[in-house]
C-alpha cells in the first residue's frame, strides 16, 4: 500500500494505492494522521487506485471522518472503481460521506 | 472498560438479576458476534464478506476471547465469518457467557446469588450492585441513537448486537425504537459482523416460523 497526498482547490487529497486490509491498516492510519493537518477543511481520500478494503480498512476511513466531523471539517470520497464502491455501499458509507465520480467533480463539489 | 461481551451480557440482566427472555439462538449468536468483534477491535482478526483471517494470533489477555482465537487460528480452513459466527454460536456461546458473567462479578458490577427453584433447584441470579456500567453503556446507546453524528465503530457495534439479541426494548419505549428505526438500519450496516450475525439470526428465525406453520393445530 502506497499513500502519496497533494492540496489542491483548498481540500488535501490523500490517494491510496493498493489495499488496506489488517496486515497494514496501522500503516494506513499513521500515515493518513500525519497528513492531516490543522488548516484542513476538506479531506478527499481518492480511491481510484485502491484495490481492496477490509473491515479493518473501512474502520480507519470511518475513524478518520470521525476525527474529521469532530473538529468541523469534511471527509469526502472519490473515484472508488465499481467493486470498492459497492462495498462502502453495502456498509452504509454514502449515507454517511459524500461519495464523488472523479476528484475534479469532488473539487467541483465544494465550489459550489 | 469492559469488552463487548461483558457490555451485552450485562446489558441482558433485569432488575432481578434474571437475563431478559429472548430466543436462545438470539443470544448465542449475538454473544459470538461479540466475541469476533472485540477480536477485530484488538487487531486480532479481519474480515470481508466471504473471509475471516487471523492478522495475529498472540492471545488478548481475556480468556473470553483467546478460546475463540485459537480455534480459528488452528482451523485449516478459511471460513467467511457467517460460519464463525455460525460454529462459536454453537461451541462456545454458553462457556463465553459465563467468564463475561465472572468477569462481571470480579469487577464488582454483579453479585452472584442463588435462590431455591421448586425447592430444590438452585437458581443463579446475578442483580447489578453498581450500576454505573449500565448506566454508561445505555448513554453510549442513547446519544449514538438520537444523533446523526458519525459514529464511534465500536457504538456502531454494541448497538448491532443489542438490537441483534433483543434487548433496545429494555432499554427504549417502543415508539421511541421506532423513531430511532432508520438510525439503527444505518449503524446495522457498518459492522461487517454485526450484518452477518444479524443475517443469521434473522434466517434461523424465518426457518423457526416456516416450521411452526407447517406444525398440525
């Protein structure tokens, strides 16, 4: 698993590549933790690269919007390929975070 | 802080130290889908749809859970956690009950007691002496419930499991769960175990009814 991040329109975008699963969900958590800083409003996790999540991983995404909402910023999703998608809606996901097609139409999404 | 079989097995004893009447399968599976739980949550295990994997097989600590641990370690086979759930529901629901139900004694939270049942039985109560547990464990439920906050996984899980087993209407009025109907559909759908348990017990359920209609009057 691979987390690289850019800020970009205002929001800092953290993309992961590969899968979170328990074997490195810590890793994930760390590294997730230490990008985000306190000037951060909104938060996209973009999924495009992302090939499998595990309970253990969609806790740390949960965890994070928690962490997140607490402070009044924002977790949003994006690019999640069908498979990913499917499984954050089946665990009730989309109820709770906005969930974008693409990172521009995320960023789109909080000019508006 | 107690673990989520202690929370939903104290959350199952009455006033009189008596668990609340619900469908034995109910129970047991529920006490297994807590067990899976507090397993995730201390890193030992992990889960999707069709695998429960062990991540690290170094005992908890709690004999509650390191039982449950070992046998799927040692299992050669990878089951989904439908069939975990399933297999510990059956094998090792009761035993777990009763260390959570020890556990409970020892920290001071229940007492044992044991009163005479038609003369010569002897029945074991466990009444709650310090219900300050309780109390914060029916707080948790509460505030998670009545917000539309994200929640904590953990609260998400406890309330699968008290609402799997039977036990919000001990807890809640009846138009007070049914306003709260939606939330708790949310919150059922974020913990991976606490949907399969809840398949499970609904399943064994609808198989009890088909059965009892086919029963002769």
């Amino acid at each position: 698993m691979k987390v690289t991040t850019e800020r970009q329109g205002g929001a800092l975008s953290i993309c992961v590549d590969g899968r979170i699963d328990g074997s490195n969900v810590v890793e994930f958590e760390e590294a997730v933790r230490a990008a985000i800083g306190d000037e951060d409003v909104v938060v996209i996790m973009d999924f495009g690269n992302l090939l499998y999540v595990s309970s253990a991983g969609l806790r740390a995404v949960l965890l994070t919007g928690k962490r997140l909402r607490g402070r009044k910023s924002e977790l949003v999703l994006c690019s999640l390929s069908d498979p990913i998608r499917k499984v954050f809606e089946i665990s009730g996901f989309d109820k709770l975070f906005a969930i974008h097609p693409t990172r521009g139409e995320a960023l789109s999404s909080l000019a508006d | 802080m107690l673990n989520l079989v202690e929370e939903i097995v104290l959350l199952m004893i009455d006033d009189e130290g008596s668990f609340i009447p619900v469908r034995d399968t109910a129970f047991d599976h529920s006490v297994a889908g807590a067990v899976l739980m507090d397993l995730a949550f201390a890193n030992r295990i992990d889960t999707d749809s069709d695998r429960l994997t062990v991540i690290d097989s170094s005992p908890t600590g709690s004999a509650m859970l390191d039982s449950a641990l070992s046998l799927i370690a040692s299992s050669e086979e990878t089951r989904s956690p439908s069939a975990w759930i399933a297999a510990l529901a059956t094998d090792e629901a009761r035993p777990v009950r009763d260390m959570a139900l020890d556990s409970l004694v020892e920290r001071g939270i229940l007492e044992r007691s044991g009163a005479k049942f038609l003369w010569v039985f002897e029945r074991l109560r466990h009444p709650i002496v310090d219900d300050r547990e309780e109390r914060a464990v029916k707080r948790r439920i509460a505030g998670v419930l009545l917000s539309d906050d994200i929640p904590d996984p953990r609260d998400a899980a406890l309330i699968c499991l008290a609402d799997a087993c039977g036990v919000l209407p001990a807890i809640f009025s009846v138009q007070e769960i049914e306003k709260a109907r939606p939330r708790i559909e949310q919150l059922r759908k974020l913990d991976l175990i606490g949907r399969e348990m809840s398949g499970a017990i609904e399943e064994i359920e609808r198989s009890i009814i088909v059965a009892m209609s086919y029963m002769p009057h």
